[in-house]
C-alpha cells in the first residue's frame, strides 16, 4: 500500500526556527527545543506521529532546507513506518499548519480533514478505477493481486513507451528507487531509452518489467548505439604475421 502523499511537495513552516545557521552550506544537526517533548502543541500525537515529525525535520534539514518530495516506501524502508501512519501524520501535520503541501501534475487535491484523511488523491491510477467497478452491484470480486500504485511510479509508468509488465515493474520500483535522486536517474533511462528505440514497433520493445531489471544500463546515453558496441568488443586480428 502506497501513502497517498506519495508525490507531493512537503515543506516545514518556520524553517528558521528549526536551522542552527545561516551562514552554513550544510547541515549534519538542527535545532529543537528541550521542551519540545513536554509542550501542550505535542500532548495531541502519539509516538509514532513524534517521531514521524523528527524524520521529516531531517529529511528537510538534509536538503538545507528547501522542501521534499515524499516516498512512503523509502521512510518504510528505512524506518519501519508504515504509509497509512505516514498518512494520518502527515495529515496532522498539515491540519496543525506544521507543514504545507503542494500536489503533484497527476495529482487532484479532494479534502484533507482528520475525520476522514481524504488527502491528494492520483486521478489517473487504474487500480482504483477496477476498484470502483468491483463494487457495483453484481460485479464484485475478490482478488489476491490488488496493486495500490504511488504517484511517483505511475508517473514514471506513464513515461515509458510500452505499457506492459506494470506489476513486476512495480516490485523492482520500490525495492530500488528509494530516493528522489533515483527516480531522476530512472526518468532519465527511460528517456535514452526511448530515443535509442524511437521508431521501433512498440511489441519489440522491453516489457516494462524486464527495463527495470537493466534501467542502470540506459543511464548511459549510448547504450544499444553501434559505437557502444565497437567500444565494448575489441578487435583482434588473427592472420597470419610474418617474423
């Protein structure tokens, strides 16, 4: 399950108050108050929903500042919170004015309450359209293989040129692409992907599942070129010379 943050630019109110010093170009630490713990602004979160907020103070500490780009499945990773926990914080958050927030291109703001934690939602996920239509009277089934997609992946999904292998590809997505830069770099295989193969029929190219097991290779702009080739193979010559 993917947090439905996934995607969206966070950034922490009143930065200033939490940066140790200006006239740094980077910062290992940043400040907080020893009251912090045993202020009445934190009596309303659980231990889950502090630390939640000590994660995403380093997370924007670590960029100086400047604002994030959630992925639930790299907090899930690295601190064994899981996205709908990341989702009612964050929401908190957001509803307490600790954070402001701004919705992705694919993303369409529906209501961010802590009744119900209707947060951005992607209008364009297909899961949940199947979903939608599971539920109709006589059609509803049960499935072992729902995939709930985060934003950051769709989007990448979107901009590949064959649309086949979604789920595999899914599986390699949030094993390896753990931060924004990697995403980037995915982004950008997927571009000197499809320049090396433009006007190759689409049924001969790579399923998207099997591009995410060799995408580090299409990092390299002459990947699959004729030169790459000639650089990779040596030549040997093997007629005869005379001594």
């Amino acid at each position: 399950m993917a947090s439905k943050y996934d995607g969206a630019t966070l950034t922490v109110a009143n930065w200033e108050k939490y940066n140790p010093r200006n006239d740094a170009k980077a910062h290992t630490w940043f400040r907080i108050s020893n009251d912090m713990p045993f202020g009445p602004s934190f009596f309303r979160f659980n231990c889950e929903q502090r630390w939640m907020w000590i994660v995403i103070l380093s997370l924007v500490s670590k960029k100086k500042g400047q604002p994030i780009v959630w992925e639930s499945g790299f907090i899930e990773n690295t601190n064994h919170v899981s996205p709908s926990t990341q989702d009612r914080a964050i929401t908190m958050f957001i509803d307490y004015g600790m954070l402001t927030f701004v919705t992705s291109s694919n993303m369409k703001l529906h209501e961010v309450t802590l009744s119900n934690i209707l947060v951005t939602c992607p209008t364009d996920i297909q899961t949940n359209k199947q979903t939608h239509e599971q539920t109709k009277p006589g059609n509803r089934k049960t499935s072992s293989n729902k995939f709930d997609y985060s934003v950051g992946f769709l989007e990448v999904y979107d901009a590949y040129p064959r649309r086949e292998g979604k789920q595999a590809g899914y599986k390699i997505y949030q094993r390896e692409i753990i931060t924004q830069e990697l995403r980037t770099d995915l982004l950008t295989a997927i571009q000197n992907y499809r320049k090396r193969k433009s006007g190759t029929e689409t049924r001969f190219l790579l399923m998207f599942g099997t591009f995410m097991n060799q995408w580090k290779d299409w990092l390299d702009a002459e990947t699959g070129s004729s030169q790459e080739i000639k650089k990779k193979v040596p030549f040997y010559d093997f007629r005869e010379t005379s001594e």
